[in-house]
C-alpha cells in the first residue's frame, strides 16, 4: 500500500497563510501603525509616515494613468531626496520595476541603460539635466520625463513635461495597490560595470529586496525607530535595500544630496543620527575632518562600511573617533550586503589594532543569505580554512539576483554549478570568516564604484601616441582603489602624463580617469598578453 504523507494532505496554501513577500508591505504597516512618527527629512521639509505613504500612493497612481503597469521600468536620475526614496515603494505597488541611475556616468552610459532597460518613465533632478539632456536624443523613444525641482539645489534647468511635485496632483492619495501576484517578480533594476563591453542588468526579485531588508536590521543590530543617514547613493544597489529597510523599522530617514564632512557631523548632532552606510572613501574623509567638526556628538552612531576590501586603518580609525563600525560585503548581483563581519563578543578586550584587523574582513553569510564559500573554482571543493589557500567567494540563496536582463549567456555562466560566482579571490581563516585577496575579474572598485579596466584601456588606445596600454587598480587612502595606467607610446611619440589625463576626461566620468600613467615598456607573456599581476605589484610599490 502506498504512503500518503499526510502533512501534504489538504494542507496546500491558500489566500488565508500565504502570501508574496514585498517590502512594499513595509510601508503599509509602518503608517498604520505609527502614522505620526517623522519618516524623512529633507532639510527643513518633513513628513511622517502617514504622509509619506500617502505620497507613494499617489506617484504610484499618477504613473498608472500614463499607463505604466507590469513590467514597465521607471528610471530614476537623482540624488538622496524624498522623491528617490518614494519611488522604491510607488513603482513597486504597481508591479512596475525601478532602475536607479548612477550619478556619477556619462551621457553615452546612461542612454544605454534607459534603452536596455526601456524605460517608459524618467524621473530627474535638475542637478543632472545637463547630462540627461545629452541622453535623452540618443534614445529610440523619448520616455516621459519628470523634473524634480529641489529647492536644495540652485542650478540646471527643467527639462520634462512637469515637475514631480505637480505629477503628485495626478495621483490619487487613496489609491488601492496589491502585492505581487508572485514573489519572483522583478522589483529593480541596477546596472553593474562589467570588464568587457556594456553595463549588465542585475534583476532583483520582491522576495529577495524583503528578506535583504529585514537582514539588514538582524546584521546590525538596528533598534526600532532608527534615525538613518542617506550618505549612501540609493541608487547604488537600491541603497543597500536600506530604502525597504527603514520602512520595516518604521525609522527616520534623513536626506542629504551631499557627502561632505559637514554636513554629515551637523545631520548627527541635529538629528541625532544612529546609523548610516558608506563605501571607505567617505570614512576615511569623516577621519580627516577636524575635531571641532565632530565635536557634540555623544550618542552611539554605527556605521556600515563596504564598496570596496576596507583597510584595517579605515576601521580603527573610525573606532578612534567614536564610530562603531561594522563591514558588509556583497555585490550588485547579491542585493548588496550578503555577508557582514559578524562581531564576536571576545574581541572587545583586544587591542584596537587586532580588533581593525578582524573587523576589515570580509565575514560570513548574511543572516537571510542561505550560502557563503570560498571554492575552488575547478572542482568546486571548499578551501581548508588555513588563511593560505585562495579559492573564490560564492553565494547561494534569496540574496542573489534573479540575473541579468536580456542576458541569458552571462546568467548561466554567473550560476554555473548552483552556485554565484563573485569573481573575487579570498582565503578562510580558522573561525570560518573569509578574507578577500584579490579580484579574478580587473575590476577597480573607487570610492564604491566600479571601474572597468578595459573600458578605461579603450579610451587610452584612441590616443594617437598610445601603442600599447593597461590599467590596473592601485591602493589609494582616500578612495581605497584609484585606476592606475601603464601606457607604451609609438616610437617616436611624445605625450605628457597630464595631457594624457585631461585626454581621459574629455571621454569619461572624471572618477574613471586614471590618477597616475607610468610611460615604458608593457611586460607580457611569450604570447604577447599583457602581464597584470606584475603591473599591479609595480602600481602597488609608487
């Protein structure tokens, strides 16, 4: 006779115990259940929950009377305002999906991305119309384009058909939204440099951007009511998910449209600051700054670093002037943070310096990541755990992207064996936290950002002096990585390091621009490829 498991008999789901998970969800809840309580500051502009919902609601319902629904992708080309920040719920809630523009990329980057991603709808701030402009005729089709008009910012000009206030009036602050019919759903789309041809398109699913937010709280720890600090781009990698993050603790986020020292202590002290996130470049300018600049402060502030392998200076540094720090890993493919250096309560008692070197690691899983290793990449067999023997960092579980848009070829080789390969080289040590030791892919990670070393390379070589050129990362204090060239000139050919560089910025965003160009001889292999390894210990010794 047969066994019926009876635990799948007449137990299937149903309306009443399951449904999707969104971090759209988030925001209902917060509102309902602390309608009053501030949820964003801009300056002296406020607005509590309540509100804030209310004005999600209603872009969400102005951008379904353009006919924007299912599928359609919305772009955004802004920096930390209270419109980037309702837009990670106001697009969602239609099943729309929001693809957040790097600031920091040139005319030719960004109409690529809006014609990949075929944005229907483009929401800019006039800080960015001069590039945007450019974009824009580069398109197939022209996309409804919003204006925000920050008073923050003086400059620019309009360039859409209304201004995102006015766009608001449209909507209906009632507007009645579901979840996701599926989880799997694509909630955003990021775009990632890549060492070879264009930008690809990471895909984020609702049930990932959920799990990732509620991580977040679990990996740091975060009290209810957190007061969250925007120095972190929200368009790199939806912020983290820290936009999905500070719904679901029904904190306080405060907006700031630029990382300077300043402006950063004076948020602290005036809004009492808990927490915020940023790539070491931002840390290591918070170390530089004057102590007058951060004096007054005298609450607890954590702070997230990641972007790039942080160095133990940065984070003891940081512990120096008060901060308590913890390091994050991931990539644009794992929804950001995937892995944190998880704090073990005996290393309090140890000197400041141990205590750095520990912290500057790279860690273990994220509490909602299923699997982190260090694999060999060819029989994909787990590294001992000696701190010695390189193998490369791979994920696996709901922090990994669904993969990349219109990209089947890249997705299978990113997912080969099961398994998210980060391209990133690193050892385990005997308490299981891995350490990264270099990178397989010539990526410079710069202040946060990636750099593609080919792409910087392709710029070098339209030089007319230029026969032979390779970049390669160099260790920089200040932005943790810069890019570094080493440039082989025709014979005959003479071209100075400084008109090479203004060369570079006429042609890409200025953080792409290699910092130092070393003119000589190229080492290569008998068969003429170009030896980076030594390149990059020679970078290392300038």
């Amino acid at each position: 006779m047969k066994h019926i498991d009876p635990y799948n008999l007449g137990l299937d789901k149903n309306n009443a115990n399951f449904v999707p998970l969104s971090p759209v969800s988030f925001i209902e809840r917060a509102a309902f259940v602390y309608p009053n309580h501030v949820a964003v500051i801009h300056g002296d502009w406020q607005i509590t929950w309540k509100e804030c919902y209310e004005r999600c609601r209603r872009l969400a319902s102005a951008l379904k009377k353009r006919g924007i629904g299912v599928g359609d992708t919305v772009a955004l080309m802004a920096p930390n305002v209270p419109a980037m920040y309702e837009a990670h719920f106001a697009v969602p809630i239609i099943g729309a999906v929001l693809n957040t523009l790097n600031t920091r990329l040139d005319a030719e980057a960004l109409s690529f991305m809006l014609q990949h991603g075929e944005a229907k709808v483009l929401i800019t701030d006039r800080e960015y119309s001069a590039i945007i402009e450019h974009a824009l005729p580069m398109l197939e089709e022209r996309p409804l384009v919003i204006d925000i008009d920050d008073p923050a910012y003086q400059g620019g000009k309009l360039l859409g058909e209304k201004d995102y206030e006015a766009f608001l009036l449209e909507g209906d602050a009632n507007f009645q939204w579901s979840l996701p019919a599926d989880e799997w759903d694509a909630i955003a789309l990021n775009y990632t440099s890549g060492t070879t041809g264009n930008p690809k398109g990471v895909v984020y699913h609702h049930r990932g951007a959920y799990l990732n937010a509620v991580s977040n709280i679990l990996s740091l720890g975060m009290p209810h009511h957190a007061v969250y600090l925007w120095t972190l781009p929200m368009f790199h990698c939806n912020g983290w998910c820290f936009p999905w993050t500070m719904a679901a603790n029904a904190g306080t986020n405060v907006c700031l449209r630029r990382v300077e020292a300043k402006a950063i202590f004076d948020a602290i002290k005036t809004h009492k600051v808990t927490h915020f996130c940023a790539a070491p470049v931002v840390h290591s300018m918070l170390i530089s700054a004057p102590e007058e600049m951060r004096s007054g402060i005298e609450h607890k502030v954590s702070g997230c670093i990641a972007g790039a392998a942080p160095p133990a200076a940065v984070i003891e540094g940081m512990e120096r002037i008060g901060f308590d720090i913890t390091h994050v890993y991931g990539l644009t493919e794992t929804y950001g943070p995937a892995a944190v250096c998880a704090k073990q309560a005996g290393w309090s008692g140890l000197p400041l310096d141990q205590r750095a070197e520990l912290n500057s690691r790279q860690g273990v899983r994220a509490p909602m990541q299923e699997a982190m290793a260090v694999l060999d990449p060819v029989n994909m067999v787990p590294v001992p755990w000696d701190g010695e023997t390189v193998g490369e960092i791979m994920f696996r579980g709901n922090l990994t992207m669904k993969g990349y848009l219109k990209n089947p070829r890249a997705t299978e080789k990113e997912f080969e064996r099961g398994w998210f390969h980060s391209g990133d080289l690193a050892v385990v040590h005997s308490d299981g936290y891995v350490k990264i030791k270099d990178r397989s892919k010539d990526v410079i990670i710069s202040g946060g950002e990636n750099i593609s070393s080919l792409e910087v390379e392709d710029v070098l070589y339209r030089h007319s002096s230029v026969m032979g050129a390779a970049v390669v990362a160099r260790p920089d204090d200040k932005w943790g990585e810069v890019a570094c060239a080493f440039i082989e000139l025709e014979e005959g050919a003479q071209v100075t390091e400084s008109e090479l560089i203004e060369f570079c910025r006429e042609r890409m965003a200025r953080f792409k621009v290699p910092k130092k160009i070393v003119f000589g001889p190229l080492t290569r292999t008998s068969s003429g490829k170009i030896q980076k390894f030594v390149l990059r210990e020679q970078a290392k010794a300038l």
